[in-house]
C-alpha cells in the first residue's frame, strides 16, 4: 500500500529537498488544509504535521492550480 501522507521530517527521502525547502514554505506556497494538515492532538509543545503525498509532488511539478486550489482562489 502507498502512502498517502507523510511527516515533516520524512519528506526529504520522498523528494530529495531539505525539510528546510518545506517548512520555510508552509503557510505561503504550502496551503493548511492543501498541502498538509496538522492532525488533533492534545500535546501543547509537540504537534504532528502530515503532508499530503501527491498535492505535493503536483506543487513541485507546477500542477498546482488543481481543483481546491481553484475553489479557495474563487471564495469570496
């Protein structure tokens, strides 16, 4: 089975980019809720982060305009 999402730190063995390229991207040209997401967890020092896989890789290769892309450009 293939993974559908990944942690922070592992992104560099799928991509071959520092987790450094990520993380200084997130909030700008990584979407919250698009890219990745930040699953519920009680820790208040610790939270997980869980990157979507192929959102990703359609970023990377400058696919980037997929459907909920769209969606958040058109709301108003």
């Amino acid at each position: 089975m293939e993974k559908k999402y990944i942690q922070t730190k592992n992104l560099p063995k799928i991509f071959d980019l520092s987790r450094s390229f990520f993380t200084e991207r997130m909030g700008t040209e990584f979407i919250e809720g698009i890219h990745y997401f930040i699953p519920p967890n009680s820790s208040k020092t610790k939270k997980a982060v869980l990157w979507e896989i192929e959102k990703v890789e359609n970023w990377l290769k400058g696919n980037q305009a997929d459907e909920e892309v769209i969606k958040l450009l058109n709301r108003k």
